[in-house]
C-alpha cells in the first residue's frame, strides 16, 4: 500500500514543480493575465461590470475612484504591450457584457522601438476585435500620453493617435480622447501619473459615459 501512496507523491510533487518551473519561466504581463483570467472565472455569474483594459497606466487606477457609469473591473496589465490584451481577450473563457471599455494602450509598444504603422495596425485589429465581441459596448480610447521619459517616441505617439482619432470618427460605437495633460500631472517616473494627472486624464471619459448612461 505504501508503494502506490509513494509514487501519487511523487507524481504531485513533480506536477507542482513542473507548475512551478512553467509559471516562473512566463514574462509578467502574461503571468497577469492569467490571474486576470483566474478572477474572472471567480465571478462568472456575477453583475455584469465595465472594463478598463491596457498597461499600468490603468492598472495603477483605483476603480473605487472611477465609480461612473457603473462597476469597473480592472484588467490592465502592466508592462504589457497590444498583443496581451489581445491574449486576454482570447484566452478569457467568461463573456463579460461590458456598456462602457477604457481603453489605453501602444505606448509600451512605441517605448519599444517598433514601428508606428505596425503598432497602429495592430491597434486597429484589436479595436475590431473589441468592437466584434462587444457590439453594444462604449469603446474609450486614451490617446497616447506625452510621457516626459518618453520623449524621443513622441513623434510615434502622434501618428499612431492621428490614425486613432481618424478611425474613431468614423465608428459610433469609438469614443477618442486627446492627450491635455500638463507636465505636473506627471509623477517622478515621468510615465505614471499623479492623482491630479488622472482627473485631467479622465475627464472627457467621465463626461461621455455620463452621457452616454443618462442617454
């Protein structure tokens, strides 16, 4: 009887390390997503919520201070680039019914040297993609912010945000946002922001959703 006990010990320590060595051998971003992926399997059934997808610019909000139109469930991911939302989305096994998206996202991609056409199609593909899987939703794009410690990109930053805001207008269900922040709304990384940088950030968003919630 020992024998048998002995090796399902044996097989569930390997399983484990075998877990362990995969989890650590994943870059974060995609470490993120799956725990984003192991929360929404925690609340498939529940009160259908909006979504905030992108990079750490909105991992880092506080959704409890973000309460309009509705609940928020944050699924940014930090350090990530367009291709891991895009794997969220994929990967994700609960459909969410999101009424309003905020979306930011390709500044990471940008700060990483590839080209502005590659990151404005690949930005174009996930819009559609959101746009197919979430028909009735608000979609609310944040322009690419000029990040102080980013300012070689910035010429990038603003041909990817003109093809953005041309192709909003012409898609009812796509909402753009300029970038109208100041140098202090900035924390010390020159990326981040502060708690005044988010209002400023946030502020046509807030005044849409309410529109487009009351409408």
């Amino acid at each position: 009887m020992r024998k048998p006990l002995l090796r399902t010990l044996a097989g569930t320590v390997l399983l484990l390390v075998a877990t362990f060595i995969t989890w650590h051998s994943l870059n974060r971003p995609t470490r993120l997503v799956l725990l984003h992926i192991a929360d929404d399997m925690q609340i498939a059934g529940a009160t259908s919520a909006n979504l905030l997808l992108g990079s750490s610019t909105l991992a880092r909000l506080d959704t409890t201070t973000f309460n309009h139109c509705g609940n928020w469930l944050n699924r940014a991911i930090g350090n990530s680039q367009l291709a891991d939302i895009v794997r969220y989305l994929s990967w994700a096994p609960v459909q969410h019914n999101p009424q309003h998206i905020l979306l930011y996202a390709g500044e990471n991609d940008l700060a990483q040297s590839k080209e502005a056409q590659q990151v404005s199609a690949e930005y174009m593909a996930l819009l559609k993609q959101l746009m197919l899987q979430y028909p009735a939703a608000h979609i609310h794009i944040l322009a690419i912010k000029h990040s102080p410690a980013r300012q070689q990109y910035w010429l990038a930053f603003d041909e990817v945000n003109a093809k953005l805001q041309a192709y909003a207008t012409l898609q009812p269900q796509l909402h753009y946002y300029a970038d109208n922040l100041q140098r202090v709304d900035f924390s010390a990384d020159g990326i981040h922001l502060t708690g005044e940088g988010y209002r400023r950030f946030l502020h046509g968003v807030i005044l849409q959703c309410k529109a487009a919630t009351n409408g």
